[in-house]
C-alpha cells in the first residue's frame, strides 16, 4: 500500500499563494494517475487537479490559470502551486493516487492539509 502524506496548507490572505507538497512512499505503478481534491466540512469532495503518467494535465474551472500542477518522479512528489487564492479554495487539500480508471475507493490517500483563504 502506498503511504501518502501531504504538506504546506496555511492560512493566507485573497489574493495570496502557498504551494502543497505529497510525498508518496511505496510502489507507485508508471501508469498512476495523481491528484488533488479538495473537500469543506459537509460538502462533496471535489477534484481540483489531475496528472497523468504522461504529463498531462487537468482543472476544474475554477482553478484553471491560477493553480498548477506539478510531480517530481525522482522525488515521489506531488506539488500543486496556488496562485491569486480567493476565500472559496479554502477547504482540506487531499491528494491521491491509482490507476486512472479506478474507483476512488482503490486508491490511496492522504490525510489532508488545510487551506484557509481570507478576504
């Protein structure tokens, strides 16, 4: 099993920006996909950003030309940089990996790092 544990969350001001980290330690198949979601107390878990094995990448809507996504093979790391923040990309930041078709129960998670964005 994959361990997964994410780093970086803060509190920041509208307007800021802070860059998260997941570190993944344990077999990561080539094929992975890798992402991050973000979810608030009660609301439904939102996918913010994907990569793929290839590179490639994608946002939600809301993010895209503000947040970009990043890894580092040699590092078993994910990054997402989050640029001109506003109050609702505040929420628990989670990242996650498996197979790119795969239910979201089969891969595996982090914990999570908060992310407060003030106006």
């Amino acid at each position: 099993q994959v361990q997964v544990v994410e780093s970086g969350g803060g509190s920041v001001q509208a307007g800021g920006s802070l860059r998260l980290s997941c570190v993944f330690s344990g077999y990561i198949r080539a094929n992975y996909c890798m992402s991050w979601f973000r979810q608030e107390p009660g609301q439904r878990r939102e996918g913010v950003a994907n990569i793929d094995s290839d590179g490639t990448t994608t946002y939600v809507e809301s993010v895209k030309g503000r947040f970009t996504i990043s890894k580092d093979n040699t590092k078993n790391t994910l990054y997402l940089q989050m640029n001109n923040l506003k109050p609702e990309d505040t929420g628990m930041y989670l990242c996650a990996t498996g197979r790119c078709n795969g239910a979201a129960s089969s891969w595996s998670w982090g914990q999570g790092t908060q992310v407060t964005v003030s106006s």
